[in-house]
C-alpha cells in the first residue's frame, strides 16, 4: 500500500508541483498593488497546481512505451500503477482543478481550461514536432506567471518573470531530449537532437543560456527590480546557467544530463526568489 500511494506521488511530480504553485503566488504578489495575501490567489495557485499535476499524469500515459526504454522506473512502465488508474487519476484532477477555479472567477476558469487543452494536446500531438513541444512546455511555465497576474488583475506585471521561466524552461526541454535520444528514437519521435542531432542541440542551448543571462540584467538596467533581485541572480543563478551551459560540452554527456536537468530547475528558484525579494 505504502509503495502504491507513494508512485501515485511521483506521477505527479510533486516538485513541479511546489514549483508551480509557487511561482502563481510570487507573481501575484509581485503584480499586486494591494500589500495583503488573498485566499484567491492561494486557491489560484492550487489550481494552477492540480493542472499542471494532471498534464504530469496524462503526459506518461502517452508516454507509457517511451519510458520503457528512457526511464524504466517511473510508476507506469514499473507497473506500480496501471494505466486505468493513471486515467482516473488525470480525471480526478481535471475535476479538481475544475471546480476550484470555477468559485474563484471566470478568467481563472478559462486559463485552466486552457491550460488542461493545451497540456493534453502537447501530450498527444505536439510534443512529436521538434522545438514546438519544447516551446508549449517552456510557454505554459512561462504561463503561470501570468496566470498569477490575472488573479489579482495584472498579467502585464509578470511579464518578466514570465519570460525568465519560458527561456530557462526551453533550455531544459532540449537538454531532456538529447537524454532521451534512445527511447524518443525507438518510438518513431523526431525531437530536435534526433533530427538536427546532438551537437546542433548543444549550440542552440548554448545560444538560449547566452540570451536568457543577458535577459538578467534587463530589470536592474531599467530599475523594475532592486539590488537584492542583482544579488542574487549575480551569485546564484548566473553561475548556474554558466556550469550548466560547460558540463554540455564535457565528456560523458549522457551521466551530466540529469544534473544539468536539476541545476536548471533549481536556477529557477533562485529566480523566484531573486525576482521576489527584488520587487
């Protein structure tokens, strides 16, 4: 029972979703006027969570033969959880955030609808087109932040962070592919390190690293953040991307991809909190 319950977790990726309800309430905070927190948004930042737990659950259910070959040990492909069972969870989750979204406003009821289309038909469809699943995932972490501003009536103000998370997000998307290069193959998928191969995979992730770090230093030139957002991004997150962007050229790439994978992820939350306490 304790190991059912405990891949029913991981299918969902809980990390991702901490991160995700995270980033909904940073950016509400930092788009809102008021200096308060509202239940709204924390209920928002459920939603937004529940969702993205659901586009987890549906995208190994497509992924169910992919990860036979690529990752063996997630719950499905170890048959800790059956198919069915992944199904009733998606749904269960689809209802969730449903509902909670449905009390909180029409604008959030319709961005998680939007969220749920766009999650399943990435799953289904356009992960299998080079770069374009990489930008759908990228653009709906981006999303959230915005979604954040839509809560408290300011996407405009989450603009910044919003586009933070879609580059450093893009990045990590390719960096997943070219770990996934076997099973993606396997499969008859045409990601972009299959079709363009590896090395042109590293040079546009080099390219986007190169971008996203000059993107830093957009908010402090023009005075949006204050020292404490320089700082940190400075110190934590810079030298993140920096590490990251020299382990893809060293030997024995394949064993440094889930540590560039997880660096990246962690350099996202350095820049939540760069961005929050910059504010």
């Amino acid at each position: 029972m304790k190991e059912k319950l405990t891949a029913f977790i991981f299918i969902t990726r809980p990390v991702n979703f901490l991160i995700t309800i995270l980033s909904v309430i940073v950016a509400a905070i930092i788009s809102s006027s008021q200096n308060y927190f509202e239940l709204t948004v924390f209920l928002s930042a459920i939603a937004a969570g529940v969702t993205a737990s659901a586009g987890n659950v549906i995208n190994d259910i497509f992924d169910f033969e992919i990860d036979k070959i690529n990752q063996p040990q997630r719950p499905l492909p170890a048959k800790k959880i059956s198919v069915k069972q992944a199904y009733i969870l998606y749904y269960t989750f689809l209802l969730i955030s449903l509902l909670i979204s449905f009390f909180i406003s029409l604008p959030v009821l319709l961005v998680v609808l939007f969220s749920h289309f766009i999650l399943f038909l990435y799953s289904k469809i356009l992960k299998k087109i080079p770069l374009v699943g990489n930008a759908t995932v990228a653009f709906l972490t981006g999303f959230v932040f915005i979604f954040g501003g839509i809560v408290v009536g300011s996407p405009t103000a989450a603009v910044v962070p919003a586009l933070f998370a879609f580059l450093i997000n893009l990045i990590r998307e390719l960096v997943k592919d070219i770990q996934d290069v076997n099973g993606d193959r396997a499969v008859g998928l045409f990601t972009f390190p299959i079709k363009f191969g590896v090395q042109k995979s590293k040079i546009l992730i080099t390219i986007f690293t190169l971008t996203l770090i000059l993107f830093t230093f957009y908010p402090f030139i023009t005075k949006l953040y204050k020292i404490e957002y320089f700082v940190i991004v400075m110190a934590l997150v810079n030298p993140i991307l920096i590490y990251c962007a020299k382990k893809m050229y060293e030997k024995e790439l394949e064993k440094n991809l889930k540590k560039i994978s997880n660096l990246l992820k962690l350099s996202m939350v350095f820049g939540l909190l760069a961005i929050y306490l910059g504010v």
